[in-house]
C-alpha cells in the first residue's frame, strides 16, 4: 500500500521517495514493523483471551510445572498473524503472484487452526477438529498452490547453466524466462532436479504434463506434512515460535540470493523474477515470530495453539515451493521432521509390538520428541532411556534452538558445497 503512495512522493520531487524502491530497505522495515505489531497488540490480545477465559488445558504428561500452564490463554496465533499481514501489506507489491499465494495460504491455515481451537475451548472437545478435515484443506490448499505455480504467466524462473573456459566453470544465467518443474537438491554438482524426470517411462508428448502433476503432489505432501510438523512441535514455551524465527532468517538468504542475478549466478542456482517479494514477505515472518517470543518465551503468558502452528509451517513449505528449494526443508525444518517422525515410530511400534507380542512397547518415553526430554528413565518402560535424567523445559527449547541454527547454517552452506 505504500509503494504507490512513495511512488506519488517522487513524481512531486519529494526527497527520498525512492527509498521505496530498495528490497533490503522494504524488507527492513517490515521486520521491524511485524516485531513492534507483535509487541504491541500481544498485551491486548492476552488481556481479551483472559477475560474470554480462553485458557489451555494441556494433557497429563506426568512433568513438572504442567499445572502453571493450566488457563493460560490460547490462539495466540492471532497475533502472529496480524504483526504478518500488516507489514506485508504495507510494504510488499500487492501485484506479485508469490505474495497473494503467500497471504492465502496465511489466512486458510490460520482459519483452520482457529476452528479447531475454538472447538476445543468452546465447545470442550479436546480432540478439537477432526483430523481428516484438517488434511482435506491442507491437501485443497496444496492442490490450490500447485495449479496457480502451473497456470499463472508470472510464475517463471530463468535457468542456471555452466559452460567451461579451460579450467574454469562460468555459471550463466539464461535470458529466457520459462516455466519450470525444476527444484535445487543439496550436495549435487548438477544440482537442478526436474520432477518430469520421474515421468520419463511416459511418451515424451505427456512427460511435461506429468511432470507438473507430480509437482503438484509433492506440493501436497510439502505443505501437509510441514504444517503438521510444526503444529506437533508447538508443546514448550517458545519452542516453535523460535525454531520458525531461525528457519525464517534461512528463507529470508534463500529468497535474497534467488531474487538477485548476481548472487544467483555466484551461487549456480535458479534466479526467481519476483522473488524478492517473498524476501520481505519472509522478513515479516521472522519478526512476528521473534515479537511472538516477547510473551511465549518461558514462562509463557500466551500459547499460539494451532491457530498459529499450522500457519507457520505451511508459510515456510509455500515459500521454499516458491523457490524452488522444497528439498532443503529437510535440513532447513530438521526439528519439525524429527518431531513427525518420533510421533510416527511411536504409534507403529507401539501397535506392532502389542500385534507381535502382545506387550505393547514404546521406542521414547513419550512423543513427540520434545517430550521424551522432560521424563526421567524408568518413568514409562521404552526402549530408549537416555537421557536418564529429566531436562528442564527451558534447557530442551534452548537446545532445540541451537540445534536449529546448525540446521539453518548448514542448508545454506548446501549452495555452495556440491
């Protein structure tokens, strides 16, 4: 909204109405401004959910302090979502495709996440919304993601290419601007892989085709299983609201480096026209979620609930689709993986080993995985005991963090190591 108004300035010759027109600076400001929106309206928001009496009422896990959590207020996601769209809207150009996708795909998830947590508080189900339900919109939302990446015109990259000059590689840039079904994957000197690829069996009339529709399938599967990956790590003070502010300073490199020719071409990877809207949309994510730790942080006087969790994750899966780069979530979202999973082998160990032997069997002493730190060993009879003493909450989210920085570090040093 303000590019045209600054736009305006400059046609009057006002001083520093181009100002508007630096990335870095759009993208600055928007950091600030979802961190200070945050700041700012969290206190009000917390006030009204207490005279709401919107309070959590978190499941017996059998640890300490559990009972302090008791009524503090929940869909504190709420703000998380409006220090976002503030900022974009103020300073991202409301024309950019990735930033209309990026905005849809806010609101649905965080309407999903509201549903199931009214149901929880209002209405006293505990299960909240069913689980099918939340899968058919996110499977819809990914549907929706994939078509508009195949179907719109602005949606195309210009392809990286090596050429060799006696020893030496050049990476160039091509001019032409086309669509693409082509992701980057780590470690790989040819490190574009083409999703049409997997349909070579096909007649080469149909391989295209197919190509996209499998493009769409894995878009499906992405942000699926990344917004439920973060909705299953939202259990400590401050645990997914900081890992999503250390994986969204990694969006925030990933989506400069292929929105800027030169660094795309330094780099050897795809050059995105129009990505440099997902750069600020990105640096709006990160400070809502670091304003968001100005009151979850422990002891948390608001929890984000779902209304928060399944937004987060489904913003970084979109946002690495839009850049191609939805296989580094593996490294770059490694917390929200391994928490996935831990549910995962728990639930299918557990049922195997009671089918098998009739005593059921745990692999962690609880899931997910944050939780098996919080017990001491001999407290539930798993197959992994260590630690044998219980961690305190706040050392499990300060560990988890760090081991999210490496993360983070190491997807980004990915672009360079082949």
């Amino acid at each position: 909204m303000l590019i045209p108004l600054f736009e305006w300035f400059r046609e009057l010759g006002m001083p520093g109405a181009s100002v508007m027109d630096y990335v870095t600076f759009r993208a600055v400001m928007a950091f600030v401004f979802a961190l200070v929106v945050t700041m700012l309206i969290g206190g009000k928001v917390i006030r009204y959910l207490r005279r709401k009496k919107i309070g959590d009422e978190p499941r017996d896990l059998g640890v300490e302090g559990l009972e302090s959590k008791k009524g503090v207020p929940t869909m504190g996601g709420i703000i998380i979502f409006t220090a976002i769209l503030i900022p974009v809207l103020l300073f991202c150009r409301l024309t950019n495709t990735y930033v209309w996708l990026l905005i849809g795909t806010t609101v649905v998830l965080t309407t999903l996440g509201f549903v199931d947590d009214y149901i929880k508080t209002f209405k006293h189900n505990k299960d909240g919304l069913p689980g099918k339900w939340k899968i058919v919109v996110q499977v819809l939302l990914g549907i929706f993601i994939g078509a508009t990446l195949y179907l719109s015109s602005d949606v195309v990259i210009r392809e990286n290419t090596e050429t060799y000059k006696g020893e030496d590689i050049v990476v160039n840039i091509s001019q032409e601007e086309i669509k693409s079904t082509k992701t980057t994957i780590p470690f790989i000197k040819e490190n574009n892989f083409d999703y049409s690829w997997i349909a070579k069996p096909l007649p080469t009339d149909w391989q295209q085709t197919a190509g996209w529709i499998i493009f769409i399938i894995a878009t499906i599967l992405i942000v699926t299983g990344t917004s439920n990956g973060a909705n299953l790590t939202d259990g400590l003070d401050g645990l997914t609201a900081g890992i999503s502010a250390i994986i969204g300073v990694g969006l925030m490199i990933l989506s400069y480096v292929s929105s800027h020719i030169v660094f795309a071409s330094y780099l050897n990877i795809m050059y995105v026209p129009g990505a440099e809207e997902v750069f600020i949309y990105a640096a709006a994510f990160t400070g809502a979620c670091m304003g968001f730790l100005w009151y979850n942080g422990f002891p948390a006087k608001v929890f984000m609930g779902d209304t928060g969790s399944l937004m987060l994750g489904g913003v970084v899966a979109v946002i690495a689709i839009i850049l191609h780069k939805e296989i580094l979530l593996i490294l770059l979202c490694g917390i929200f993986l391994f928490e996935s999973l831990s549910v995962m082998l728990q639930s299918g160990f557990y049922k195997l080993s009671r089918k098998v032997t009739g005593r059921p069997i745990r692999i962690f002493k609880k899931a997910p995985l944050h939780h098996h730190f919080q017990h001491n060993a001999g407290d539930v009879d798993c197959l992994i005991n260590n630690p044998q003493r219980a961690w305190h909450e706040q050392t499990i989210v300060l560990r988890f963090w760090l081991i999210s920085i490496i993360l983070c570090a190491l997807t980004i040093l990915t672009l360079k190591i082949r």
